[in-house]
C-alpha cells in the first residue's frame, strides 16, 4: 500500500503500523479457519473507520444479523447504534447464481456511497463455479470490479478447512493490497492464536507472525514486538535513592534497564524489595507489580509488613504507599498460552503506563511454559519492548532451572543473586553476588547490625513519604 495519505484503520494501532496507511480503492483480504477471528477482525475494521465517521456495508451469506450483533457486542462493536444512526447496513444475499449475486451485489453499490464493504465470505461465490478457471476468472473480474468502484476499503474474507494452510481462491492475491491469515493453535490445552502477514503491497515484510488475542470489550489486540535488530531505549535517566546504600550496593539504575533478582527457592528475603519502595517513592515512579505466585491481597500484606518491619513505616503509612506508587496484578500462566499471556500483559502495561515494572514469581513461569515453542520468543520480545519504551523491570526469580537461569542473566543489565551464609552465631544472613553491565561482580553482606542501621537510614526515606502521601495513622 501507498505510504501517503491514510485515510482509513483496522481499528489496531500495532497492525496499522505494520501493513501501513490504507488509502481508497485498497482490498484487505482476511484468511482463516472456522473460529479464527475472520469476522471479528472484519467487524473491528468496520466499526473502527465507522467511528470515525465513515460508512460501512457488511454483506454476508449465512451470517446471522442478531447473532452477529450480539457476538460483536462482547468486543465492544456496537453495529446496533451504528445502524440507527445511518453507518452501517446489514444485508444478507441468497445463494442462487453467479448473475444474481452480482446483481444483486451491485444494486447495492448504486443505492447508496459506502467507504468500507465488506463481504464475509467469498466461498459461496466459489462454490457456485464448478470448473476452476471459471472460478479464477469471474473471481477476478468480480473483485477487480468492486476496488475499481468502491472508492474506499474492501475487506473479503475467505475460509479454509481447519488443518489446512491453503484455500482455493485462485490469484486473488493479485488484487489484494494486504493478505492476512489468522491461525490458532492448541499446544499442552491452550489456544494460541497468530496472525500471518503474507502480503502487503508496496512494503517489505519484516515481521511475518504475530501474536493475537480476542479481549472482550476490547476486541482483537495484537502485540507487536520491535523490529528485529532494533532495541534502542529513548532517554536514558538515571534513578535516585533516598536511602543512599540501595545505590551503594546495586550501583546505578537507569531507565530501560533489565534487573534480576534470583535466590534459592528455599528461602528469600525482604530486603531485595526494599529498594522498590524507595525507587517509587523517591522518583515519584509508578509500579507495575505483576506476580504469578501469588494473589494481589498476598502481595499488598507482604509490602506492608516488609515497610513496617524495616523501614519502620506506620501502617497507615504503608498503605498509603501502596495505593500512591503500586498497582498490583496476578496471573495463573496455567490458564493462558504464553501468547496469550504476553498479550495481557502488554495490554496491562498499556493501561497502566508505570515506569517500573516488577514480575514476581518467574519459576511459575518458566515451568508452566517448559514445552512452549514459543515462550522464549514472547518473553524477550516483551523485554526488548518495554525496553524500547523505557521502563525498568525487574525479574524476580527462584534458582530452580538452571537452564533459564542462565539465560536470565544473560540479557539482564543487572544480575542480584541472594545466597545466605551461617556465621558463628548459627543465623542465616543474606549474601547478595551483584554484577551490573561494564563492571565487575562484588559480594555485599548483610547481617543483623546492617539491617539495623538500615532502618535508622530510612526515616528520611519515611519523612519524604509522609511530605508526598500525608502522615498516615
């Protein structure tokens, strides 16, 4: 497609950067199997350029006009409104013969100016031919026919068996200015779903595959991960601390930078989330704190504690932190494919817009997603996005994969392993093994007389709080 003068939307921001500006007289061919999302994908369209003022005609076969109404509802396509108010019109053609339909088809056209048509699907009009160059034939001539007089967008779709990759269509991906094909897939009991560029006119591609989701109230959301080779953070700006020995220890943190946090699954300390609390505090930065753990409840009593207990936080106090600078989330992978998954995720953080992003819990992730092809793919693409936008994540993880930990702490900027160490007093204290990007790996040692003279530090950190929050009780 022409890279000038856009006038009409998919109604995803993400797929409209990746096919590109989609001007009159532009045919969007949409391919898939029963259940795919053809027709939601296809009613999105329609309703997205209907919102911005523009007219659509949706003509069907077998399409049902309650049932369609109803089940475009739960993605927030409200076509009932639309109609009332003249943008969109719903037909439905009887099958009989090539002539009447198109008769049919183009008495339509003559009544009355459409900017978006589209027909769902074009198997019935195949099925009408028996002798396949006449079903080339008088598909290209149709579909020629309709772009040529449609000064506007045609969206057609076209089904395939489930199971197949092809559809007879003859070379209607001649005229077409964008191909896409959704597929899913169902992998350990979970639906993946996926959408194929194979065609867009006028542009490389670059990004074939993309995942997909179907969010109710929301519709199709497609998470676009950044081109390959392209992981370029904007601004970098350096964090501050108030309580001086969190940036003693871990040295500087930076926007776009990648943290992780691993210890052994037996046992963890409160002190690796000590320096959440200050970053957001004294950066005025929001948390995004995702865990795939425990509940959000779990989470928000754990940070009161970890405040009262060693930054000497009333509880008043601690809570007004939580509800300033976190928002807390929890996710049971087992119920999603990590597409999926990634997909919430993303549209989570869009929401949220937080400058710091924490996931807690990370062995329940990478154990649920062993046999996941794709797990590693999604994951890193969601790191190198939130990079790129300059968030700062941190990973918190337990050492029971050798194998993930590994990597791990090899794309990470900043690596905190927590070991603990008996001393003579027969107590465990936490030994932290730090290594940051460009430096050297050093060993900082806490024992009970530097947990004490932590708490003594924070009170600045706790008067800063009372000046950003109120004074708690």
């Amino acid at each position: 497609m022409s890279n000038k003068g856009a006038e009409y939307t998919t109604g995803s921001p993400e797929l409209d950067d990746l096919i590109g500006p989609i001007l009159p007289n532009s045919m969007l061919l949409i391919v898939g199997h029963p259940g795919s999302g053809k027709t939601s994908l296809a009613s999105q369209i329609c309703y997205a350029n209907i919102r911005l003022g523009k007219k659509c005609l949706y003509v069907t076969f077998y399409e049902d006009k309650e049932k369609l109404y109803k089940n475009m509802s739960r993605i927030g396509v409200d076509f009932p409104n639309a109609e009332e108010k003249g943008f969109f019109k719903f037909v439905k053609l009887p099958v009989v013969s090539i002539e009447s339909f198109l008769k049919e088809f183009a008495s339509l056209l003559e009544k009355e100016n459409f900017d978006v048509v589209v027909l769902d699907s074009v198997n019935p009009v195949l099925e009408l031919t028996e002798r396949r160059e006449e079903r080339r034939a008088i598909l290209l001539n149709f579909l020629y026919q309709l772009t040529s007089s449609i000064i506007g967008l045609l969206v057609v779709l076209a089904e395939v068996e489930a199971g197949s990759e092809n559809v007879e269509i003859g070379s209607i991906d001649f005229v077409a200015d964008a191909v896409i094909y959704l597929k899913h897939r169902v992998e350990h009991g979970l639906l993946s779903r996926i959408m194929e560029l194979r065609k867009i006119r006028g542009l490389p591609l670059q990004t074939v595959e993309i995942p997909f989701v179907i969010i109710e109230g929301k519709g199709i959301r497609i998470f676009k991960p950044p081109k390959p080779g392209e992981i370029r953070p904007g601004p970098v700006k350096k964090l501050s601390t108030t309580v001086r020995e969190f940036l003693e220890g871990l040295g500087s943190i930076k926007t776009g930078d990648i943290l992780l946090v691993s210890y052994p699954s037996w046992g963890r300390t409160p002190l690796t989330l000590l320096p959440l609390i200050d970053l957001a505090v004294t950066n005025d930065s929001k948390i995004l704190f995702v865990t795939f753990l425990y509940s959000p409840d779990v989470i928000e009593e754990l940070l009161t504690g970890i405040m009262q207990n060693y930054l000497n936080f009333e509880a008043g106090l601690a809570k007004e932190v939580l509800k300033k600078y976190l928002h807390i989330a929890s996710f049971n992978p087992s119920a999603y494919s990590p597409s999926h998954l990634m997909m919430l995720l993303a549209d989570l953080l869009e929401s949220v817009n937080p400058e710091i992003v924490v996931f807690h819990g990370g062995e329940v992730l990478t154990a649920t997603y062993k046999g996941f092809k794709d797990f590693w793919i999604n994951y890193r693409n969601l790191m190198a996005w939130l990079k790129n936008k300059g968030k700062i994540v941190v990973n918190y993880f337990a050492r029971t994969d050798p194998h993930w930990n590994k990597i791990l702490e090899a794309v990470s900027d900043l690596v905190v392993r927590v070991y603990f160490k008996r001393e003579d007093d027969r107590e465990l204290h936490p030994e932290f093994l730090v290594w940051r990007q460009g430096s050297h790996p050093r060993v900082l040692s806490f024992k009970n007389e530097e947990i004490g003279k932590l708490v003594s530090y924070s009170r600045d950190l706790a008067e800063l709080v009372k000046q950003k929050v109120g004074g708690g009780k």
